[in-house]
C-alpha cells in the first residue's frame, strides 16, 4: 500500500458518513446553501487554516501557503430524482450497502466532494509533501444548470492567479482531459395571423419552421467528428409556437436547439451553420442564463460552453498520471468524459490547465441508482494529497 493509500485509509469512515450527511442534504441548483454551510463546517473541524462561503455561495477552503495555486473542484448542486417510485431507496437517505453509498449525487459530484474536503485533511498533515503549493478545495455552485459559472467566477474573482484544476467529475479513478463543448439556441420564424377558416390570408410561422427542423437533422449528420471527442451534434429539443387561438394562424414558432461541440467547432461556426439554414425572416440567438445564486448572486450570461482537451504530453497530465502512480501505484488511463463540466470555464474560457481525476463513474450520474464506492473515496483522497508534489515541476 502507497504512503498516500495509509494515509487516506485513517479517514474510510468519516469520509464515507460525510458523503451520507451531505447526500440528507438535498442541494438543486441555486438551492446549494445548506450543503455549502456543512462543508465549510467540516472544513474547520478538520483544521483548515481557512474556510468560507464566497459572495456567489461557492465552499471555499485552503490548505498551505505556497506560490502555485492549485484548485480541486466538485459541485454541490445535484439534479433532482425525477419520479421517487423509480428509485430502488430513498434518494436522500445516503444508504450504504456492500461498501457503496447510494443516493442523489452520490457520483454526480458529491463522492468527490466529500473526497477533496478529506484531501485537504491529509495534505495540512502531511505540510503537502514541502512542495510550493496552496491548495483550495472548492465546493461550486450552480454546475448542473450552467457549467462553468461559478468555476469561472471563483478563478476570476475569489482565487485569481490559479497555475492547474483538477475537477473531481467522475472518471472511474482515471486522468481525464477534456470533452466536448455545447451551446444552446433558439430558431425563431414569424408569420401572419389570420383567421384559421382562411389560412390563405395569413403566413403561418410553423410552416416556415419545418423545413428548418429538417435541415437540422440533416446538419447533424454532416458534421464534424474527432477521434478524441467524438461527433458534433445538433439536435432540435422544443418546439413552441405563438397562436392566438386553434382557429387562428400562428404568427411567431421557436425551436431549441441542443448543440454539442467537437474539436475545432466554435460558437461562430455553430451559429453561421444554423444562419445558412434560414430564409429571410427566421432569426438564431444562443440562450441566457441569469438564475440568482442561493446567495441572490446573478451572473448572466451566453448558454455557450467551449470544447477543451489538454494535450496528452501537456506538463498537468504528466503531473496527473505521476500523482496516480504515487498514490495507487498504477498508471491511471488517460481518457474524456461524455458530458460536460466546469472545465468549460477553466480550460475553455480562461486557458488554465485542467484535469479531472474522480470518484465513481459517469454512467451512474443522474441515475436511480447512482452510487459512489468508498474505496474510490479513499483513493481519491490519497490521489489528491499526491498531486503537490507531482505538481511542483509545473512552471
Ligand atoms: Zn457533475
């Protein structure tokens, strides 16, 4: 057993009843406040030498004082349970059952929450190895309704002048380096209203629409695709129109668009491909987001989420890879995630390099039967308490 698995071994119980605790507390997006309050708790029962809420809601807490600023990111926020009668057991309840915890959130982000609030603990203890390294362990907001958005904030505002992230989003005990961007918009087209009985008179906007909505889907066929990534995708989600009544012509239809964007596809791009698509009259906007935070913090901005990946041979993922050998003494695997997380901001917007190493696994978030082992919570304490010193070779 590595020095950092002994190390992270003396907390298997406390981490894992701290994973039950705050799964009790249900936390949706903009509602994280009671969550954000017991992580800041445990925080300063562990002995953090600092531990706040920030002005947004983000749990901030800080272990060393060294030059590179490291962040270890997971969100607070969960998504709801959908229909309760499908769950297997009470989605609040933190069950534990053959060494796993079940629960709303378990692997979607609060396992690797609970395993950074812990890490923190093991690496005040070990003075993080001597390296020139502070470490701020960051619960975020809001991730779920706008990746990214707190992230961004947080980087910006509370804790400038960070050298490297590590999201703790699933990745099954790997090193992951990236996924796919997104964007949301909305196709609007405009009509005449008239009396229905005549539809001749009017300009029906829903009509203008269809051709549209089938372009779409021939779009998403053509584009692109990397081999890292994946396939860029287009997909109409809603559709709405604006009538009068049901013997009236509609004059105004919309549609949303979910986008996924590959390796090289960028909101200009994604935009102008939808725009050759319209006749003269049907307008494109990318959606806003301007939800007040559980603090009433509003933030508002683009519904547009760049694509990032790290090079495989950038310095943080040699870092990254090190750090798993010194404290599992294997090699994790280098891969992607599927969805998409607050390396949206950190990677995509702001340019700081960014990794993820996390607990549990992407297929059981959002899930009745998300889950979260706690040998994974105890390796990816010793897997964070390993990085300063994998680190300091970072310039
Ligand atoms: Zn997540």
């Amino acid at each position: 057993m590595t020095e950092y698995l002994q190390a992270a071994e003396a907390y298997r119980e406390q981490v894992a009843q701290f994973l039950r605790d705050i799964i009790r507390l249900p936390s949706p997006s903009c509602g994280e406040k009671e969550v954000a309050e017991r992580v800041v708790a445990e925080m300063r029962m562990l002995g953090y030498s600092e531990a706040f809420i920030d002005p947004m809601g983000n749990a901030v807490g800080r272990v060393g004082n060294g030059a590179v600023r490291l962040v270890l990111d997971a969100h607070m926020d969960t998504v709801g349970v959908g229909n309760p009668s499908a769950w297997p057991h009470d989605p609040y309840e933190g069950k534990l059952e053959n060494d796993i915890v079940f629960g709303r959130g378990a692997s979607d982000n609060k396992g690797a929450l609970a395993a950074q609030v812990y890490a923190g603990k093991v690496l005040a203890e070990r003075g993080l190895d001597g390296a020139d390294v502070s470490v701020f362990i960051v619960g975020t907001v809001m991730e779920e309704d706008c990746d990214g958005l707190a992230l961004g904030y947080v980087l910006q505002e509370t804790i400038p002048d960070v050298r490297a992230v590590v999201l703790g989003e699933c990745t099954n005990l790997d090193v992951f380096r990236g996924h796919r961007g997104r964007m949301e918009m909305k196709v609007v087209t405009t009509g005449i209203s008239s009396h229905a009985s005549a539809p001749e008179r009017g300009d029906n906007a829903v009509t203008h629409m269809a051709p549209i909505v089938l372009a779409i889907d021939s779009l998403n066929e053509r584009l692109a695709e990397d081999t890292f990534l994946g396939k860029g995708t287009v997909a109409t989600t809603k559709i709405e129109c604006d009538t009068a009544s049901l013997n009236a012509i509609p004059d105004s239809c919309a549609i949303y668009l979910d986008r996924r964007l590959t390796a090289g596809e960028t909101r200009a791009l994604a935009l102008e491909q939808i725009q050759d698509l319209l006749a003269d009259g049907a307008r494109v906007e990318i959606l806003t987001y301007a939800e007040p935070s559980h603090t009433g913090f509003v933030l508002e901005t683009a519904k547009y989420y760049p694509t990032w990946t790290l090079d495989e041979d950038h310095p943080l993922v040699t870092a990254g890879l090190a750090a798993g050998e010194a404290a599992l003494g294997r090699k994790p695997a280098t891969s992607r995630w599927t969805f998409s997380t607050n390396g949206v901001s950190s990677a995509g917007e702001l340019g700081i390099p960014t990794i993820g190493f996390g607990p549990s696994e992407e297929k059981w978030a959002h899930t009745v039967l998300d889950q979260c082992p706690v040998d994974h919570l105890v390796a990816s304490i010793a897997y964070y308490a390993a990085l300063p010193r994998a680190l300091e070779g970072l310039s």
